[in-house]
C-alpha cells in the first residue's frame, strides 16, 4: 500500500479567517493554485505544488495592518465609484456642502461593511435579512462604469 503525502502538509491555514484551503489541480494545464473559499485569496496558477505552497504560505504572513490597509483602498475605490455615479444626481438634488458631508458617511459605511463582514459573517447575514433584502433590488452592473473599466484593461 503507498503511503501518499497529504495535499496539505506544509500549508498554513488562511491567515484571514484561519481556516484551511483548498488545493486546486488543472489537469488540462498542469497548474497548481491554493484558494482560501470563504475570503477569496489565492495565489494564482503556479507549475508545481510546491511553488504554490510557498507562494501561499508568503502570502499568509500578511500583516493585520495590511488587511486593514487593503480593505481602506477597496473601500475608498468603491466610495469614488459611488460618488461619480451620483454626480448628476447631485447636480440636481445636493448641494457641494451636502455632498461633502456625504461622501465620508458613504466611504465610511463602505469600509465598515468591508471590515465586519469577514468578521461577523453570522451577524452580517442577520442584518441583511432585516435591513437590505426587502428594501433594495438586485444589484446590476453600470454600463457606464464596466466601459470604464473595460477602456483601461
């Protein structure tokens, strides 16, 4: 009977959550990649198993501070983007002053929402069946803001 190496031996629990991930084979392409399902880190396509594990276990030595920093610049992105989607509605409706006074309210709802809901994934799902389910439609993508996005790829 041959004793097989466990596909994980050697690789560290997600840094982020501290759960274990997932190894990923694409048998078509000979590629290995490591995947963290719940936060959605992974470390790309890599030749070997081995290359994969160390990239992985490199990337989970991420600081706290860098977590925070990362989820900082996601939630400024997000705020600029929901602000230049607003700005004929401003022009109409707001004045400078209140978009001002608005603009921190939405970063900061942004990043807090970012920031717990890696952390109180459970809590997080009771606040959007009591505050977001029955009250706003689905999301759609923003012809508008996907050519953007698409014009600078």
């Amino acid at each position: 009977m041959e004793n097989k190496e466990s596909p994980y031996a050697n690789v560290k629990r997600c840094k982020i959550c501290g759960r274990c991930p997932c190894i990923t084979i694409n048998e078509k392409e000979s590629k290995y990649s490591i995947a963290c399902e719940y936060c959605n880190v992974e470390t790309g396509n890599f030749d070997t198993k081995e290359k994969s594990v160390e990239v992985w276990n490199n990337l989970n030595t991420v600081t706290e501070a860098e977590i925070t920093e990362d989820k900082n610049y996601f939630a400024k992105l997000i705020a600029a983007v929901v602000k230049n989607c607003m700005e004929e509605f401003q022009e109409k409706h707001l004045t400078d002053e209140q978009m001002k006074e608005l603009n921190p309210i939405i970063q900061n709802a942004i990043y807090t929402a970012l920031v717990r809901v890696k952390e109180y994934p459970n809590a997080m799902r009771v606040y959007y069946r009591s505050h977001v389910a029955n009250d706003l439609e689905d999301c759609r993508i923003l012809r508008h803001v996907d050519a953007f996005f698409n014009k600078i790829l």
